[in-house]
C-alpha cells in the first residue's frame, strides 16, 4: 500500500487509488507523454457512493482550467465532459453508488464532437469544440477538480470512492476498441497515460490499493 509522496512509473494493473475523504488536498497527479492534442479519448473505471459533484479526470492548460474535464453535476444529475472549457451534458444515466463503472471519453478538433461511453454503451455524439487544440503543458489530477493549471481545489468538488485503469490516447479510439477495454480485453494501453506504466504522484491521503476482488 502506498500513501502520500509516493511516485514513480509503476504497473499498476489490478490496483486502485483510493479517496478515503473529501478534502482540498488529496490528489493523485499523472504525467503526460504529450503536450498537443487534436484528438482525445480518457477511459477509467470509478466506484463511489457521493451524491454531490465531483470529477472523475482532470486536465488543466495554462490556458484553461477544463481543457479535458469528466465531471459529475449532482443537480442535473449528468455527466458533463468538458473541452477548450466547453462542456457537454449526458442525463437519464444509471449511475448508481457502490458499483463500478466504466467511463470513456472522446474527442476530435476536426469535427468538434464529443461522445461518452457510459459502461460500455455509446451515448449522443455532441458538438463542444473544434479548431483548437489542446495544448501546452498539461497537468492531469485524480480525486480534485482544478479551478487553476494545478490547483484552485475545493472540498465539495472533491472525489471519495476508486479510480482505476486510467488510460489516455491522443487520437479517437474505435466503438471495437473501447468494447474491448470495457470487457478487459485485449487493448493498446494509452500512449499519453497508461496505466500498466503510470508515471504519477500521489499527495495527501490517497491509497494505492489491489483490487477487491468478489468471491464465488
């Protein structure tokens, strides 16, 4: 088990980091391969019982604190996928507490279509951006949403729960590709995250745990 300070590239495969509590501190950090993107697709598994906001992913720009944001709005009860500070809104989701999910997101500059995979199935393709890249130094956090590149964090935007496999691609993976990391399958782990090599620093109260695996 691992707490605060850890880092390093690690295989982090049948593991998890745990969000013991709501704070303004307690993140995990992961470094990007890349600092360019004209296309995007983030995909993880998450495990909560919140019932207020909270982010799943975060990556901030000098530019713009959402540049790639998965998030949850309590009061709408959606997910809200962010890019250049743009989001869309995804509702009528079974997102129920204290059951893993599997989220992945898309995004391509061409088109400026987003679309989110909500365990495993596809949801509406939804203009949110195009033209402009993601772009300059990128800082990517777990269990916090940033407000500021790297900071502004607040407690009741806080993540309490798991966040595992966490992968990113810096181009649109296919609805095969992302059926084959829904069912674990075998897949191209991500070129600018990947989490069988995670480059990541963990600060305050988080833990790296295995995997709770259920009996049968």
């Amino acid at each position: 088990m691992l707490t605060a300070g850890a880092a390093g590239v690690q295989d982090l495969s049948e593991q998890m980091f745990t969000f013991p509590q709501r704070s303004n501190t307690a993140h995990v950090r992961l470094t990007a391969s890349r600092q360019d993107f004209s296309k995007v697709t983030v995909c993880l598994r998450s495990f909560t019982d919140l019932q207020s906001d909270h982010p799943l992913f975060s990556l901030a720009t000098p530019l713009r604190d959402n540049d790639f944001l998965i998030f949850w709005k309590e009061s709408s009860q959606a997910f809200q996928p962010h890019v250049n500070n743009n989001r869309a809104q995804y509702r009528q989701l079974d997102y129920e507490p204290n059951v893993w999910h599997t989220i992945c997101s898309t995004w391509d500059s061409t088109s400026g279509l987003i679309q989110l995979w909500f365990d495993g199935k596809p949801l509406t393709r939804k203009f949110v951006s195009s033209g402009s890249n993601i772009t300059g130094n990128p800082i990517i956090v777990l269990g916090q949403e940033q407000d500021s590149h790297g900071g502004g964090f607040q407690a009741d935007q806080s993540f309490v729960g798991s966040i595992s496999d966490v992968h990113m691609w810096d181009y649109v993976l296919s609805p095969c590709e992302i059926q084959n990391y829904v069912n674990d399958l075998n897949l191209t782990p991500g070129n600018v995250v990947n989490w069988r090599a995670l480059d990541f620093q963990i600060v305050d109260r988080v833990l790296l745990e295995n995997k709770q695996q259920t009996c049968h």
